[in-house]
C-alpha cells in the first residue's frame, strides 16, 4: 500500500494527524476478519477459524464461489516468507482430508453458519462426489508484506498458476478515546486472484490448452469451444483458465465468478449466480436466468448453447460499472446493526420491544443520535435484515434503567469491559426469524450501530419484503 497521510478534521478545529498504529493481538485481527471476511476479500463466506489439522491450527478456513475452499494465513505485522510456508502446509493438510472429514471439520465446529455459507459448503463436498479434485486457493493478509514474500507469490502465481494473493493493510489510531484503530487496504483490484493478460497473449492461450485437454469426449470438446466462443464474444465478460475448469469472469475483475463450467463424468457442469452478475451489473436483465440453470449439467451441446447465451445476454447492454451515487435522504427510514455475540438475544428484543448496541463509545454513539419516531430495518450481521419498526424513544443505558433491569431476558446486556450497553425502545411493524432474514448482495450493510438509511435498493427490496409503505423524499 503506498504510503498516505491521514488526518482528523473537524469544521473550526485545527486537524490532528492520525499516527500509525500497531495491533495489540494477532486474534484482534482473526476476530475482525472473522466478523467481517470482505476485509481481506468481498467474495469470502466464512467457515470456521482455528481450524484443527493435525497438530497445528489454521487462521481461518473461508470459502467462495463457485465451491473454492479458502485458506486465510493473518499475521498482525508485514508478512514474511514463513508466512507463504505456513499457508502451503495448511493446503496439503486440507486436501488430504476425504470428504467425510473435510464435512465433519467444517460442519461440527459449533460457529454459526449462513444459508450461502452452507449451499457452498454443500456444493463444494457435492462436486467431490462426482469426481470433481478439491479446489482451495490461499490468502495472506498482513500489515504490510516484506519485498522477498512478494517476489515469490507472483513468482508461483504468474509462472505456476499456484492460487495465492497478498492482503495488506495499513493501521493508524482512531480519532477520540475509545482506542480503536483505522484498517485501510487498497480496494482497487478486489479479489483479482492472479494477474491473468489478455486473450491475445501466448501464455493465455496455453493457459486454455492445458484445460481444454480435459474436455475429451467429442460433445465435452464442443461445449467447450461453443462457450468459449460465447462468452469471449462478450465484452464485459472475460474468459478465465482456472486450474481443469473454465470461470466467467468480469471483464474488469479476472478473478471474481459469474459463471463457471468444466468437464463431468456425464459430460459438462456448469454454474451461473445472478446475483453475482448484479453485484458487478446492476443494470444487468438477468429475467432469462432461472433458478434451474444455476447448476446444470450437459451433454447435448445444442441444449449447452442456449444457457450459455442466456448467460451472455444478461450482461450484453450492461454499463459495466456499478453506479455509485449518494441517493438524498427520506428523512425517516434508519439503518440498525443487531450484533450477535455480545450476549445480545433477538427473541429478547422481539419479546420486548426493543434495539441495542454498545460495548464502546464507537457502537453507541450512534445509537444515542437515534430520534423517536425513527423507521429502523434492522439488520443482523453475516444473516440479513429481521424486522421493522419504530422507535418510541431515545436510547437507554441498561446498567442505569431499573425497568430494562427487571425484565426476564435470556440475553446479556452489560459488558465485561464495563462500557454500557443501550437499549432503545422500538414497536415492531414486522420481525422475522434469522432463518428467514432478508440477505443477499448488494444489500446495504454498515459497521456503524445506526445510519440513516439511503440505499434506493435496499429500501425498495426491504419495503416490499417487509410489506411497508415506502417513504417519501423530505
């Protein structure tokens, strides 16, 4: 990361430089990262960390489409050539797992996991079954990485295809007292996993040879070619040799999935997510991509062809880049982060009517802006979004309210740091259960407890999920 200067300004005050900073605990960053794996890469689902392999432990195991098993090595300094040797052990570790070990180790861990998480987990032991070898690519994430390591992944990455990136990021101190710490990386090339050149370059088109020689019946060899054919003829669509398969990737991101296909023991079988595909093309017509073509298998290459000119189709009139523009506030509707982990019970705040956050003045004080009469979506992190309602009035510190106290709650609202947790009374317009949740990408997501909530699609799927009235511009 190129080195930046960073300072806290605040109208009618002179700015204060923020230093650079350490992190006290390598587990503060496997928590942070565990909690939140678009830290490191925005396509991460997390599984389990301090996965148990033999006698060692790993970081953290994490998985992504289309089934890609992810070996997460953190270390809370610059990343050093150990670093790389560690990962590559924990990679032979896995592998050697049979499936039945690989299911147990990753299903009986005890850590909660999302409805995406487990389709991928199941899709990925499925794939085995048919015969299919176990993907897995590694990422190394660090504060800063040393010239030698660097040197070496781009060497196995370029030159092998071996399925390694470098996460880096620079820390510096938070402004204020709660003693947090500022995490910045560079998003520009989000989970580009390797560096891949054009169609015309000479190692591209070896990269396809090697695995188009996998495709070896005469219907595999012309579904090949026909999707090859396809999908390069579009141009926000890029065609990427990937170990014995093809994925489709976005032009602009190599390395992120939209599509995938590569040669069964029945002939061909292809993915497609259209939720991938909107994530990059929000102006995407994915009307034509059902829910049955995304897992198909091939044989007949006529049949083959009409998925994958579907595929092509949804993206042939796309602006190729997200629209980024500050939508203007409608004066009402709030968005409320419900953490779990914290002792915090949503059949507590069900039952009784209410939001909380705290532990630090970072998650509450936001939650002490909150006005009465707020319309809040609340949302569930790594779930989705569980209920609607109203807030009747302004935030409450649980340790000083004897009637938040004598409630009989199966939560736990005071912190073992001794920092406060608020309470803010809400009536519920409508809650659902966690496995009911409102979930998906591009719905808007914060780290902040509240936000004023502007997010023209999040508010359009949230008031026709939720059955409410949409609010009108202030």
């Amino acid at each position: 990361m190129a080195e930046i200067g960073l300072w806290h300004a605040m109208r009618g005050s002179q700015p204060t430089r923020l230093l650079e900073e350490s992190i006290p605990l390598e587990k503060d960053l496997e928590n942070w990262i565990f909690e939140d794996p678009t830290l490191i890469s925005p396509s991460l689902q997390r599984v389990r960390r301090q996965v148990p392999l033999g006698n060692k432990f790993m970081d953290l195991l994490a998985i992504e489409e289309p089934g890609v098993w992810v070996v997460c090595e953190l270390k809370k300094t610059p990343l050093y050539r150990d670093s790389l040797v560690q990962a590559i052990d924990y990679v032979t570790r896995l592998d050697m797992l049979s499936r039945e070990q690989l299911r147990k180790l990753v299903l009986d861990s005890g850590e909660p996991h999302t409805e995406k998480t487990l389709k991928l987990i199941e899709k990925a032991l499925d794939r085995e079954a048919n015969g299919e070898d176990r993907n897995i690519r590694v990422v190394l994430a660090g504060i800063g990485v040393r010239e030698d390591l660097q040197h070496m992944v781009n060497y196995l990455s370029n030159k092998f295809s071996f399925p390694v990136s470098i996460c880096t990021f620079a820390a510096v101190s938070a402004p204020g007292d709660d003693q947090g710490i500022i995490l910045m990386r560079d998003i520009s090339e989000d989970s580009v996993v390797d560096v891949i050149e054009g169609a015309s370059s000479a190692d591209y088109e070896d990269r396809l040879i090697g695995v188009k020689q996998y495709f070896k019946t005469p219907n595999q060899i012309a579904i090949f070619e026909d999707f090859c054919k396809v999908f390069s003829g579009q141009a926000n669509l890029f065609v990427r040799p990937w170990k014995k398969s093809i994925m489709i990737a976005p032009s602009q991101h190599h390395g992120r999935y939209l599509a995938f296909f590569t040669a069964s023991r029945d002939g061909i079988r292809a993915s497609v997510s259209a939720e991938s595909i909107l994530e990059f093309f929000p102006d995407a017509d994915v009307s034509e991509i059902t829910t049955e073509m995304e897992e198909v298998r091939f044989d007949d290459p006529s049949e083959a062809n009409k998925w994958a000119q579907a595929v092509a189709k949804s993206v042939a009139n796309a602006s190729g880049q997200p629209v980024r523009e500050t939508a203007q506030w409608n004066g009402s509707d709030w968005y409320f982060a419900f953490g779990g982990g914290e002792g915090r019970r949503w059949e507590d705040a069900v039952q009784f009517g209410f939001v909380s956050a705290g532990g630090g003045d970072w998650y509450s004080k936001t939650v002490k802006a909150l006005p009465v009469g707020a319309r809040l979506f609340v949302y569930m992190p790594k779930i989705g979004y569980v209920g609607v309602g109203e807030t009747t009035g302004l935030a409450i510190n649980y340790s000083e309210s004897a009637e938040w106290k004598s409630k009989k709650m199966a939560g736990k609202y005071i912190h073992d740091n001794g920092e406060p947790e608020y309470l803010v009374p809400v009536r519920w317009i409508k809650t659902l259960s966690p496995a009911e949740a409102i979930y998906g990408n591009g719905l808007f997501a914060s780290q902040h407890s509240a936000c004023k909530l502007r997010d023209e699609k999040t508010l359009k799927i949230l008031t026709q999920k939720f059955e409410v009235p949409s609010a009108e511009l202030s």
